[in-house]
C-alpha cells in the first residue's frame, strides 16, 4: 500500500485507474466461462433422450387435450404413495412406477406372487395376490399352505392402448385351438369375466370378455387392470373399489392401521391413469442392417413368427393416434402351451397351468437401458439373455426352439440380433 | 436388528465420555470465569457459532432492549431434468422476522418466524431463552435450532454463498431443522484465540413422519416438524467444536432418539425405532478462500413389515470453497465484493441399495453491494439415481437476491 499511494497520492483517481484494470482479467473469466458455457451447452443443460428410446413417450399426433390428459395421468403413475395418504394396510410397492422400471419390465425384486387353488382365486386365504407388505400396525401376508403359486414379472405397459384398440376379432381369427392346420400351434383366447364395477362401454367391459393383458392374458381392460393394481399392489382404495384390501389371516384386524377414509383416490386418477396407459408409445425398432434381415427371415422360418406375429392392426377408434394402424408387437395375444419347463401349474381364467399368453416382443432394443444393462425375461425373470429365453421354450413352442437350437452360431447371432433390434 | 441397540448404547457411551471430559474442562484452567469478567456484560464480542443466532447485524448493531431484523431471500430459477424444462420462475423463497433482545445481560432472548413461499407457510424457527450462568455453563430452552451438523445452525440465506442449500444439510437432514427442547451450552477460551464450545440438548426429535409420510423411501425431513412431541419420547442431541480461530472449527454432532408411538397410555404399542445421526462438520480458510463442509451418517430401525422399500442406512457430504476478490471494485459502492464459490455433494438416500443417491457440482458467482447483501448466480449440474438405478440428469439455473435487514 505504501508504495501505491506514493506513486498514486490521490486516492480518487487511484481506485478509477486499479477499478478499470481490475475488471480486465474477471472479464476474461467470466467470457471464457460463457463461451465454454455456450459451447457445451446441451451436455451442460441435460439433452432429452429421443422419445423413440424410451418407454414412456406419448403416441405421435396426439392432440393437445390427449397430452394434457397424458401429462395428468403420468404423474399420477409416478406418484407414490405415503402410509398417511393410504399406502396399504398390506401392499407390494408404493407406486405404479416402482414396479415398472421407466414405464418398462421390473426386476426380481419386484415380482409378484399370485396364488390360487384349482382355479380358486381364493379371497379367503388373501388370493390372487400376495401382498408381503405391510404398513405399520398391520401384518404383511405369509403364502398359505397348499397352494398353487406363480411369479410374474411386472410387464412393461407401453402399447397398452395399442393392444387395447385392436379388435377381438382379429385377434380371435388367429385362434386354433383344436391344431386344425396341423402346425402344431394352437393359440385359443382367455376369455374372462369382467367384474360389476367395469361399465359395459368400456372396452373389454361386456362379458365374456377376451382377455389381452398379463403373462396369461387374463385381465380384459384397461381399466380393470387399473383398478387391480392400485387396490392390491398399492392397498389404495378407488371409487371403483372402495373396500381396502386386508390380510385375511391376520392374526388381528388390519384395517384400522390405515387410517386414511375410503376411497382413498377418486374415479377421475384412476380414468387419468389409465388414459396415459392408454396414450404410450412403444418404442422405435432398431434400424435395418443386412444381419437383422437375416435374423428375421431365420425368425420366420425356425416358426417363431406363428405365435410371434410380427403385426396386428387396430380398428376403428376414437383417439386418432390409435385408429387404423399397423401394431408391431410380436404377439398374437393368445395362450400357448408352453411346456412342462415354464408351467406353473396354477389356472388363471381360461388359461391352463401350461398357458401363456405370447409375450410381446416389441422393447427389447432398450430393455437393458432401464435395468441397468441387465434383461429378465419370461413371466418370472429367470431367462438373463433372449437366448436363454429361447431355449426354455417348450409345448408348442419345441420345434421353433429346436430349429432355433439347430442353427449355426452366426445364424444364432442374427436371429438373436434381429430380436433384440425390436 | 441386533447392531441398532448397540449403536444406542455408543451413543450413550460417547455422550458420558463428552460430558465427563466437559467436567474436567469447566474445572480446568481457564474455566470458570467470573460473570463480571467476561463478554456476558456485553453482547458477546465473538459469536457462538460464526453466523448463527447470535451473528446476525441486527444484533451486532442493538441497541435499546429489543432488536428486530430479518433477512429476505428471492430468487428465480430456470431448472432442466433429463432435457425437460421443468421449473422457470420467480419465487420469494422466505422472509424471516428475527426479534432478539436481553434482560441484563443474563437472560437473552432470540427468535425467528419464518414466513415461506408467499406466507402461506409461517414457523417458528427459533424461540430460545437463554439463561446465561458463566462461559462454559449456560441453559438454554425453547424452539432450537438442533445441533446436527454447522450449516443447520448458520443456514441464512444471506450468509450462503450458493443459492441452494446443500442437498447433505437440506434433503438429507432436514435443514432448517428446530423443535422444541432444553439444554446447556457454553464455551471456553483458551489462549491464541482458540475455543472449545459444546451444546446437548433433549429434543422432540424426529417423527414417525420419516416413514409414514415419506412416500419414496426413508426422509429425515419428513419427520422434522415434531412441536408437540408425538411420541412423547425426547431424543438427545450435541455438538462439540473445537475452533483455533475464529474462521476454523471443527464440529462433532451426534443425535438419538425414537421416533415412532411405541408407547401410549402406559402401554407398549409397538417396538421402539430409533434414528440415530452423526455428523462431522468443518470450515477453515485457505490462503484466501474460505472451505466449508460436513458429512453426515444416518441410521434408522425400520418396521419389519416394510423390507426393501425405506432405508435403514443414508449418508452425505458437501465440501465448499469461496474465493472473496474485488473488494471496493467499483467504486461507488465502497464495501462492495465478488465470491466465486464452488460446492460438490453427494446424498446416498439408501446405503443398502444401488440407487437412490444424487451427487452435484454448483458453481456461484456472487456480487455483495454491501456484507450483508448479497445478488446470487449459479450453477448446479447433477445426476439423480431412482431405487431402479436408473441415472437422470439436472441442471439448474438460479440467480438469487438475500438481504439482511
């Protein structure tokens, strides 16, 4: 300081001069940071993921009323549930999104177990669904003895809307289950009942009802598969189901641990949830290469396309984006007997402990993107790669997957190459 | 389940060890000053804890019996999630009404009403008595602002070089955490300017709220606003530090307690859970940069009927620098200075789980027309995991405006 004010003895002009340069090497600064800044923008500021890449995109050329209802109803799948809001008394996860992984497939540790005997449902012992938790003050179900159980994976639930708008009888037209042709593949529909509380102008809401949704094609409608889940995965009461669901082995009663008064949500989340399922678009298949051509020219003739039906086509519907277009989805949605190896030995509606409806194959490009690099597959998970799957296959599915067995390795690769590209 | 009554006992057993070496410092030398000789005649020339309570202008600068002041904080952000635009506006964050005052010196008296977004939200942040007995042994009751960590008790907005408040302090412990309670405090001096202080209080502590109103896993803050004691089961808390000078200090804190009703008309309803955190905190200058920072540790027992869903083990960390430069830059403003400040953090929300963490960088460029003002820009880019592991992104913009009054 002391030299300074000797050169610089009137302080006024000396703090305009140092002011003046003092700013020359912050403005350098901050430029530099705003040029790097502008530069790196997108990658500093998060970049969209392209809505072909993922599971919850809305279906193009909605209208501003459907993404309205779709941005209403995806908020409404995410939001979980606190045990002061409802949660329970028994339940298996707190939301819809905590079992659908990005709107995708979940892990093993979100499978579920339903259990029944002899085609039973039996509500008496807490069937069709084990909830294995419980909030506090209630008691989680423990399996009952002597029943038949089977593990399912929670599903993706994009395309949902696509396979709803679909019609029966184009699904139906695929049906054979006497083997008429002789190929070896049946194929017969689930035809299920539809509960009191689904209006008739629902669509799968008259019954007999052909069954399209879950791993044996025994739910009929969107919303019924709505109001399911919120009552027995998350023990969230709804106009539609006002009762809470309750372990019925309890030791004690278990209602009076969830304080929240029934229903818990109203008619209008539920018919906003169901509206986004119905709005999702399944992602884009991968680009073609020369391999994949290959791959699925192997996939036609090895016979995976007789239950793995490339295209379906929706009829008719009220939502623009739904109507009269091709569905790529890899599945007829009918029931296959699936061999001995993936029976699980438990009926469920029409389907036989056999019985399996085919799964879609549409997502698996991006399967593993949402469970960090891994792939569960078939109804419980345990296959860890397509190829895996493939070779648990059975039934009626034996000589796609002996053909399957029988290629060469490249011919293996470029089957497999092709199916992952879905 | 047999670790968390042990962990209990520890706590027990660090509480007996800090308490008995307590004893040996007020008997120590340098302990026990007189009332007359000390800084009680007076405002305290040097503050309890470096911008907290007692380290505010308005008190600094009393006068009269009462003081009254307060601090406003407004910001705009403009914040982007995984590409999507979610959050552009303009908010008044808070504004706080801080009324201080003391009775002759061995009684004072500090409060603070938090008005939040717009008023709809007003809490009583701080409403403690303290009765002032010597330096190193004082009692203080009423609404406190709990021990856990430093940046709980000096988190003004004014004094915070970032315009967020670290995800360690806010998302994962709770910051502003206060609720009723009583203890003792008090500090001594030693020579070179060093000081030992200590705080213990017995609290309302934590609530059942952490689990039953927390909806995406286990959440401290969910459980913090505890003013009537729901489970009629205090929890205890303190803080310990040792600071060589006054910008230094290293802080122990460590809190335990139940939080959920597990006993009600004298009988057991349930089993007792407790929480239980420890946190390290430490500021210290640097050449001419100021460093901040805290790690915390939390354990909670968990209902058994709830496997896989809340966290029985979280964890966090932030560590910030700040760089003050041009001061009396401009002219005209005689007082005036810049900050560059620079925070990295990482919250992992379930120890037990791969997912359900964040980590972030922020990056500040501040500008104080005046020390007790400042006008806030920054930076924050960050990762999130969901319980799936999968990764998203966040970038945040904010410019924050803070004032003192």
């Amino acid at each position: 300081m002391g030299p300074e004010q000797q050169v610089n003895p009137a302080p006024v002009n000396r703090a305009r001069v140092w002011s003046g340069r003092r700013w020359i090497a912050p403005g350098m600064v901050a430029g530099s940071v705003l040029l790097a800044f502008s530069a790196g923008c997108g990658r500093l500021l998060t970049t969209a993921p392209d809505a072909a890449d993922v599971f919850d995109a809305p279906l193009a050329g909605l209208s501003p009323a459907d993404l309205a209802a779709f941005l209403e109803g995806d908020e409404q799948f995410g939001k979980p549930f606190a045990i002061s809001e409802g949660l329970g008394p028994i339940f298996n996860n707190v939301s819809c999104a905590s079992c659908h992984s990005g709107d995708g497939r979940g892990r093993p540790e979100n499978v579920l177990t339903r259990f029944s005997i002899l085609g039973d449902l039996v509500p008496e012992l807490g069937g069709p669904q084990l909830q294995d938790r419980a909030i506090p003050g209630a008691e989680a179900e423990r399996l009952p003895a002597n029943v038949e159980t089977s593990r399912r994976l929670p599903p993706p639930v994009f395309g949902m809307g696509l396979m709803e708008a679909i019609p029966a009888d184009s699904i139906l037209s695929r049906a054979d289950p006497a083997d008429l042709d002789g190929d070896g593949v049946s194929g017969r529909p689930n035809l299920v009942s539809v509960p009191e509380f689904i209006p008739a102008h629902e669509p799968g809401g008259t019954a007999p009802a052909l069954g399209r949704f879950g791993r044996k094609a025994q739910v009929s409608s969107l919303l019924l598969q709505t109001v399911n889940a919120y009552h027995q995965d998350i023990g969230i009461t709804t106009d539609f189901r006002p009762d809470e669901n309750v372990n019925p082995l309890a030791s004690r009663p278990t209602e009076a641990a969830d304080r929240v008064a029934d229903p818990e949500i109203p008619a209008s989340i539920v018919r906003s949830v169901v509206a986004y399922l119905r709005l999702l678009a399944p992602p884009a298949p991968g680009g073609s290469t020369p391999r994949r051509e290959a791959g699925r020219a192997l996939f036609a003739t090895v016979g995976c396309v007789s239950c793995h039906v490339p295209v379906l086509r929706t009829g008719p519907n009220a939502t623009p984006a739904l109507a009269n277009r091709e569905v790529p989805l890899y599945s007829d949605l009918l029931l296959h007997d699936m061999g001995d190896g993936l029976a699980d030995n438990r009926s469920d509606g029409d389907a036989d402990g056999r019985e399996w409806r085919t799964t879609p194959l549409w997502g698996l490009r991006i399967m593993r993107d949402f469970l960090n690099g891994q792939a569960f597959l078939l109804h419980d998970g345990r296959a860890r790669s397509v190829e895996a799957a493939v070779l648990l296959h059975g039934g009626e599915a034996q000589v796609a997957r002996d053909g399957f067995a029988g290629l060469a390795a490249d011919q293996r690769a470029a089957l497999l190459d092709f199916v992952e590209s879905r | 389940m047999t670790t968390r009554p042990a962990l209990g006992v520890t706590l027990r057993r660090t509480m007996a060890v800090l308490l008995l070496g307590l004893a040996a410092l007020l008997t120590g030398p340098g302990a026990g000053r007189s009332l007359a000789d000390d800084s009680l005649a007076a405002a305290p020339a040097r503050p309890f804890v470096r911008g907290g309570y007692d380290d505010k202008p308005h008190v600094s600068g009393l006068f009269g019996r009462i003081a009254v002041g307060g601090y406003l904080e407004a910001r705009a952000g403009w914040a982007r999630q995984d590409g999507v635009t979610d959050e552009l506006g303009i908010e008044v964050t808070r504004w706080n009404l801080l009324i201080s005052t003391r009775l002759r010196d061995r009684v004072a008296i500090f409060s603070e009403i938090e008005f939040e977004d717009g008023g709809s939200e007003a809490t009583v942040e701080l409403a403690q008595v303290d009765i002032r007995f010597m330096p190193a042994f004082n009692t203080r009751a009423g609404i406190l602002l709990l021990p856990l960590g430093r940046f709980n008790l000096a988190h003004d907005a004014p004094r915070n070089e970032m315009v967020t408040r670290p995800a360690e302090a806010e998302a994962l412990l709770g910051v502003a955490l206060a609720q009723p309670g009583l203890g003792v405090f008090g500090w001594i001096d030693r020579p070179g300017g060093a000081r030992f202080s200590y705080e213990a209080y017995s609290v309302t502590g934590y609530h059942e709220g952490l689990i039953a109103d927390s909806p995406e896993g286990t959440r401290l803050p969910a459980g913090r606003r505890n003013f009537e004691d729901r489970n009629a089961s205090p929890a205890v808390v303190a803080r310990i530090e040792w600071s060589p000078e006054r910008r230094a200090g290293l802080g122990l804190s460590g809190y335990h307690g139940a939080y959920n009703i597990y006993r009600a008309g004298g009988l057991e309803v349930d089993e007792r859970r407790d929480v239980s955190v420890a946190a390290l905190d430490v500021e210290a200058p640097l050449g001419p940069t100021q460093w901040s920072g805290e790690v915390a540790t939390v354990r909670v027992d968990l209902p058994p009927t709830l496997p896989g869903l809340f966290a029985g083990r979280q964890a966090g960390f932030y560590l910030m620098g700040a760089w003050r430069f041009g001061e009396d830059w401009i002219a005209r403003m005689p007082g005036s200075s810049f900050t560059l400040a620079a925070r990295v953090e990482a919250v992992d929300f379930d120890r037990d789980l791969a997912g359900d963490s964040m980590r972030a960088l922020a990056l500040g460029l501040n500008f104080r027309p005046l020390p007790e003002t400042v006008v806030k820009f920054g930076f924050e880019r960050g990762e999130t995991r969901d319980r799936f592991n999968n990764l998203g992104a966040f970038a945040r913009l904010r410019l924050g405006v803070a004032s003192y009054f």
